[in-house]
C-alpha cells in the first residue's frame, strides 16, 4: 500500500508539472499574438486604395518591411470609405481591429466619437514629434483643441481643370483661366457652342463645401463644429447662395452641362471636348493630362468677385490607430506612420499618385523637381492649398452625418435642374441636414 501511495504521489506530482509548463507555454504564445512567424510585430493596415494606388501603396508598405528587421506592415484592401468603415465598426475597440484604419476626411467626426480609436497625440507628445513639418493646412483638418487624432496620409484639393486648345479657339486666353464667378460664367458663354459647353460641375456635396469655404462659408454652426458641438447646418447663407446662383444662372442660359453624379461620365466629357471646364480632384490631375487629346490648364477655384479668397478644405483621408489592441502593435503603427511622412516617401507618393504631398519638404526632392517640369499643373494644385488662409471655414465641418449631409446638397443642386428657386432648393437642404444632426444629437445624447 505504502508503494502504491507512493507511486500515486510522484504521478500527481508529474501531472501538475505538465500542467504548470502547459500554462507557461500558453502564456508565452499569448505574449507573441502580435507577432508573426518570422517573430515580427505584425501592422494590419486596412486601406480604401484600389487600382494603382493600391500597388503604389504595396510597394511603400514592401519598401518598409525591408528598410528594419522588427516589424512587418499587412496592407488589405477593404473595399470604398464606406464598406471600409461598416466593417471596422463590427471589429473596432476588441484586439481583432487593424492597427491602422484609413478613413475619409468626412468620417472623421465619426471615428473621434467612436471611442475606438487611440488619438496619436499620444504619441507624438510621448517622444516630442515635431509635427510643424507636416503642411499646416492638412492636419489641421484632423486636429481638434490641438490634439491630433490621425495622422493626413491621401490628400486632395478640388481645382479648375479647362481645356486650354478651346480658349484659344474662343479667343480667350489659355494662360487666364477664370478666377471668379463673374469671369468663369462670361467665359462659359465664350466657350459654349452647338457642340460644346462652358462649364459643368459634378453633382457632388464636396465641391458645393469646397466653393461655399473658399469665400470664407460655414457649413454648420459651432464654427463648423470646431469651438462646440453643431445644432444646426447654415450652408444657406449668402456664400451657400452665391454658389447656387451662379449654377442656376449659367444652366439656364446653356453654359453650364448636368453630368450628374458620375466622375467618370464628367471626364469623358471634358476629355472628348464636350465640356470646355469642370472642377475635378488635384489628384485626377496627371490622368487628365496624359488621357487628353489636347493641352490641359489647371487653376485655383474661382469665388465671387466680391469675396477674399481663402483657399480650400482638404479632402481625401487619414490613418487612424485603432485602440483595444497591445501597446505593441500601436508602437508598431506609429513607427509605419512616421515612415510615410518622411519627405522621401511622401515624394514618391505625391508622385505616382498626385496626392499632395505632407511634408512640404518631399516637394524639394529630385523625383518631384522632375515630375513638375513635365506636369507643371501639378505645382498649381500645391500653390492653391499652401496659400490657403487657416480659418474655421478652410479647416472644413465636423459633423458625424456628412455623408448624409452631402447628398441632401446633391438633391438640392440636382433640383435646380428641374426648375426649383435656388434658395428655397438651399433651405430645404439646410433644414432636412438640420434634422439629421439632431436625430444623431438625441442618439449620442448631446
């Protein structure tokens, strides 16, 4: 009996050493959850760049896991801002959430609400990052109280695009574009024949927010929600109405074309020569060029005559750090964050995309000296944002239901085709905005 006790003592004994280097094998494996097999810290970076942007992203990312030894950078796809942003919400705040988000500027009320997300103030405060190199008027759009929430990475301005060859066929200028309403809507009526129309605008909320902030316009109140919470919208003011006068006026009297809501369909027309000018993105703007059968001119937006000029809101998206996810894999993100805004990078980017660049200092690179000797449009784009006054106006609205926002301006500027008063349209447009904000007020409890 003595024996068998014995014999029963040393098994339990064993058992429990098992059980105790079991636990420490799991506690072990559970440490390395953010690393991948090579012993990596692994960066998921859920990205909305399709295309070549895609690829171009890829390469910087592949660029990135070559240059350093520690981490590895995971970009996938997931689809437009808006699916992109439906399946962040189902993973956000828990460890399965990527530890780099990309969101478009409009979100960006949104994701700050969201709670999931981790400022990277935090570390840019944490080692004194100086952020005085990054172009002033992109962060400023995700900077809130002078914390910075994420980090500018795709960014864009709308500018003129005209065709220079039907200048001078009309017997304007090519080297004069329109820089207010008054020039742009005399030299629409030049550029206008049997064939061919003025000027068109694409049916599309950005470009009404980009040409009311240009004269100085809000969007909504609370100075644009950037000194206190938004009760209301107020794009209906007299710079909202200015801008949809001028469409009004110039539809009515045959120079302005309705290409809808469509990019594509807009410039096909501008490149076929249908539409002599529209606005498009300063990113599309080497694409318009080579794709062009005929010499292309970029300039800034035009205002009122009467109005100061105050320059454009930037648009495009950011990089978020989602939090609810280790500390490593958040020193991990920052480290790729920092990679990107350096000038060679961000040279590269501005480059083989036509984003702006973020560090203005990318712009004294040899690759991008190069490339504005062959595109000198692309200069124009980066003038009209540098010399963009810093102002609540310029800083652009947050408001968390701008997609909604954006296409209640869309029915009203589409109505205005169909006859509607501009005002009226701009009322009702402002009013239904304003019901939105309040619905989304009572849910957040505001």
């Amino acid at each position: 009996m003595k024996k068998v006790g014995l014999f029963l003592m040393i098994l339990l004994l064993l058992l429990v050493s098992a059980c105790s280097q079991n636990t420490n094998s799991n506690t072990k494996d559970s440490s390395k959850a953010s690393e991948d097999g090579n012993g990596k810290t692994e960066v998921v970076f859920w990205h909305s760049m399709s295309g070549e942007l895609e690829t171009v992203l890829k390469e910087i990312a592949a660029e990135y896991n070559q240059s350093q030894e520690n981490i590895e950078i995971k970009p996938i796809f997931q689809g437009t801002y808006e699916e992109a942003l439906t399946k962040f919400n189902t993973v956000a705040g828990t460890a399965d959430a990527p530890a780099i988000m990309q969101t478009f500027e409009v979100g960006t009320k949104y994701m700050i609400d969201s709670g999931k997300i981790q400022p990277i103030q935090k570390f840019i405060d944490k080692e004194g990052y100086d952020t005085t190199q990054w172009e002033k008027n992109i962060s400023n759009y995700y900077s809130v109280d002078g914390k910075q929430y994420s980090m500018p990475f795709n960014s864009s301005t709308p500018v003129l695009i005209y065709n220079k060859d039907a200048f001078g066929k009309a017997d304007l200028d090519p080297e004069k574009a329109p820089r207010t309403f008054d020039e742009l809507q005399k030299q629409a009526k030049q550029l206008t024949k049997e064939d061919q129309t003025g000027f068109s605008i694409l049916n599309y909320g950005w470009f009404f927010e980009e040409l009311l902030a240009a004269q100085g316009g809000l969007f909504v109140d609370g100075e644009n929600g950037r000194s206190g919470d938004v009760t209301k919208a107020v794009f209906n003011s007299k710079e909202g109405l200015n801008v949809f006068n001028l469409i009004n006026e110039m539809y009515k009297e045959g120079s302005f074309s309705n290409v809808g809501q469509n990019w594509d369909d807009m410039r096909a027309a501008f490149q076929s020569g249908k539409i002599a000018m529209i606005l498009d993105s300063s990113a599309g703007v080497k694409a318009m060029v080579d794709n062009s059968p005929f010499e292309v001119g970029v300039s800034y937006l035009p205002v009122p005559d009467e109005a100061k000029r105050q320059g454009v809101i930037i648009g495009g998206a950011s990089l978020w750090m989602s939090s609810g996810i280790d500390e490593k894999k958040q020193e991990a993100a920052w480290d790729f964050m920092k990679y990107l805004s350096t000038p060679k990078i961000q040279a590269k980017w501005h480059v083989e995309t036509g984003y702006f660049a973020t560090n203005p200092k990318a712009y004294e690179e040899e690759i991008v000296k190069e490339e504005w000797k062959k595109y000198p449009q692309l200069k124009v784009t980066v003038d009209q944002l540098s010399e963009t006054i810093p102002s609540s106006a310029t800083q652009g609205a947050l408001i968390s239901v701008f997609p909604e926002a954006r296409q209640k301006v869309v029915n009203a500027m589409e109505s205005l085709y169909q006859g509607a008063n501009p005002k009226e349209a701009l009322d009702r447009a402002v009013e239904e905005t304003t019901r939105a904000i309040e619905i989304a007020n009572k849910k957040s409890g505001k």
